[in-house]
C-alpha cells in the first residue's frame, strides 16, 4: 500500500504543465504506451502530487526546535518565507531543466532499454516539479499583502525557463551525446538525492511531505546512470560502442564540478539549518556525496577489470585497482589509462571558496609554469584535453572561459555558490 495521497494542483497550472509537457516532453506519450514492456509490475505514471508523511509534527532543529511546523507559508518568520520559496523555486527549475537537457539526446541512446530509462527518468522529473508547484499552489498564504501573487509569479517564471536561464549551472549545460544523459543521471541527480534527503526535515510541512515520494523516485534515476555507465565502460573496454574509456573520463570530469557545486558554498548552510530547512551544513553533505561517487568510480573499475581477467574476485580486481590508481604502474594487464579517475573536488571549480577559477589538475595538483600558478590560456589547453569536445562548444564553457581570463585581468567575477 503506498505511503502518500494524490492530490492535484488548480487547472489552471495543471492545464499549463501539461502544455509545457506537450512542447517539451511529448515522448511521454509513447513512454505511457510501453511502459509495461519495460516496467512491468511498477505502477504507471500519473501526473500528480504525492503528500507523503512528515518525519515529525514539530520543527527538528535550529532556532525554533521544538515549535510545531508551518503549514501555511504566510505564517514563516522573517526571511524564512523567501528563503523557503528560493528552495521550492530552484527544485522546480532542476526538474524542469533536467528534462530539457535530456531530450536533447533522447534519440541518441545506447539501447532501448536506456531509451526508456531516461523517458522514465524524464516523467518522474515532471512529476517532480509537478509536485513544487503543489507546494506553491495549494497554499493561498504564498499571495501576501505587499508581495503580491508570490506562487503564481514563481510558476510563471518556472514554465518560462529555458536552457542557459535555470537556476543551477548544471541545468544550463545542453547535451551533446548519450553518454551525458548517463553521466548526468550518475552524478547530479545523485546531489539531488542528498538534497531530498536533507529536506525531508523542512520546517514548512508541506515541503517535508513532498520529499519522501520523490526521494523514492530518485532512486531509479540513480540506478539506471549507475548501469548504463557501466554497461558503456564495459563496452568500451571491449572495443564496442560509440564511446571510449577516455570519453567517460572526460564527461565525468564535465559534470562532476558542476555537481559539487549544486551543494552551495561548501562552508555555507548554516542558515538554511538555523531555519529548520535542512539537517545538514553543506560541506558535510558535499562530502557525503564525494564518497558515494568514489564508490561508483570504484565499482566501474572493478567491473573492468574483472571483465578482463573473468576468473577474478571482486576483492582481488578492487586490489588491482587501488594498486594501479595508487602507482600508475602497470599490474596483470591494467594500465592507468584502461580506468576511470575520480577528479579531485578542486579541478574545474567555478563557484565555491578557494578553489575556484584556479587551476588545479583532474588529480587536484596546482598547475604551475616559472613558479607561479598557470595562466589562463594555459589552463584552457589543459582543459581542452581533459573534456569533452561537444561541452567546450557550450555557452556554459564559453562564460567560465570568459570569467577566467577576466579574473585575470583583476576584474570582478560573480563566484557566489547557489543552490537549493
């Protein structure tokens, strides 16, 4: 028996998603006709809110611990009310973003079993943001005396979203090729993941009921990047596939930065915390986050090398890997350049705190010519060869190439992090 309830936005709002869908998103159609095929005994989609449950009636940390939650926005204290429509508002954007991005590739995919993952993926992003906009819509305290129609303005501002204008830098990146739908689902729906999880406290209660049906949603979204991830490097150590071991590095060294920089400012979140908006400070959650990747770095390369030698334990080939990752030697057969690398947190950073716009190396070494650290043309080489060919066309690529040589001619750059 499910843990929620189903409910429904106004038809006005639920009338314009569905449109928004129709443009941007009308594979779901074909998604919902095979969905058993390729989904069998997982209930079908259903554009709707899900209200799930609270962990607890009363507020669970920061300045008014203890304190019943809020379940209308109007009664939120001081900047609690923005803050709170700031988080709701960057969500909706992700999802929204997300499903752009993807689409850009969706005829591109592997296989049709990823073809369908990724409509999946797609749908349940939709519901998603169908599930912010609950939270905005559903409430009549967000229309305040002085504020005017704060839900509608956020709605209408969301629906109008394109690439290049979301909230969060990796939403903006457009696609160049399937391998970036799969990296993407690996590595920056996994931040979402820690971003649901945090929430799940939020002292709005309408936002805690939201979390724990989309943070069940997650999951598969995780999953599927994790697999066809593999299911690429596997094919690539065998010489199949349109992508190479070095492509896979390449995206990951393209879509991690902009991952880690979706927890905001990594020695932020204290306020958000005081407000009861989450459990954790953003470092803490960062590097939560940095282990887990580790961890499906680690399970990747096991998978090689044990395609490799086939005979292998899994225990054995991970000793193979630490040992090759550790010495850059050669060990049974496996050269550096046959795994993937986890790039260092510090390499390719554009906002955070001391490591952005300086150029650090994918092994987190700081680049440097006649003492001093690199120049920005030279950091531009580097990064040419170490990411991919479709990103560096990006307008994404093309602002932090502009913000790097501005930096160094001393002018002023907008570094600030953002985040939920």
């Amino acid at each position: 028996m499910a843990d929620f309830t189903f409910d429904r936005i106004h038809d006005k709002y639920h009338s314009a998603l569905l449109d928004w869908q129709h443009k941007n998103f009308p594979e779901l159609s074909l998604l919902e006709k095979n969905w058993d095929k390729f989904f069998s005994g997982v209930p079908k989609f259903e554009l709707a809110a899900k209200v799930g449950h609270i962990q607890s009636d009363t507020i669970e940390g920061g300045m008014l611990k203890g304190q019943k939650k809020f379940e209308r926005a109007g009664d939120l204290k001081g900047n609690m009310f923005f803050t709170a429509q700031t988080i709701i508002r960057a969500q909706a954007s992700t999802e929204l973003g997300s499903i752009q991005q993807h689409r850009l590739t969706l005829e591109q995919s592997i296989n049709d079993r990823a073809k369908y993952a990724v409509m999946r993926v797609m749908a349940e992003e939709l519901r998603h943001a169908y599930q912010m906009f609950w939270v905005l819509d559903h409430d009549p305290t967000w229309r305040k005396m002085g504020m005017g129609d704060v839900a509608a303005e956020t709605m209408d501002e969301l629906l109008a979203m394109q690439t290049g204008k979301h909230v969060l830098d990796a939403f903006n990146i457009e696609f160049d090729n399937f391998l970036d739908n799969v990296t993407y689902a690996t590595v920056i729906d996994l931040v979402g993941k820690y971003q649901l999880d945090m929430q799940k406290v939020f002292a709005y209660a309408p936002v805690g009921r939201s979390m724990g049906p989309m943070f069940d949603e997650e999951r598969f979204h995780l999953g599927s990047g994790r697999k066809f991830l593999k299911e690429i490097a596997l094919d690539a150590t065998n010489g199949r596939g349109d992508f190479s071991l070095e492509d896979v590095q390449r995206a990951l060294n393209c879509w991690l930065p902009r991952g880690l920089e979706m927890f905001g400012n990594e020695t932020g979140g204290e306020t958000v915390m005081q407000f009861g908006f989450k459990d954790r400070m953003n470092g803490v959650a960062q590097n939560q986050y940095i282990d887990e990747v580790k961890g499906v770095v680690r399970s990747t390369n096991i998978a090689i090398v044990r395609e490799i030698h086939r005979d292998m334990l899994p225990q054995d080939a991970e000793a193979i890997v630490n040992e090759v990752l550790a010495s850059r030697d050669t060990i049974r057969g496996i050269k550096l350049e046959m795994l993937v690398r986890m790039p260092d947190k510090r390499f390719f950073r554009r906002r955070g705190t001391e490591h952005v716009f300086k150029p650090f190396d994918v092994d987190g070494n700081l680049m440097t010519e006649g003492g001093k650290a690199l120049d920005a043309a030279g950091y531009l080489k580097y990064l040419e060869k170490n990411l991919p060919a479709g990103y560096l066309k990006t307008s994404e690529f093309a602002k932090f190439r502009d913000a790097l040589v501005a930096m160094e001619k001393g002018e002023k750059v907008d570094t600030a992090a953002k985040s939920w």
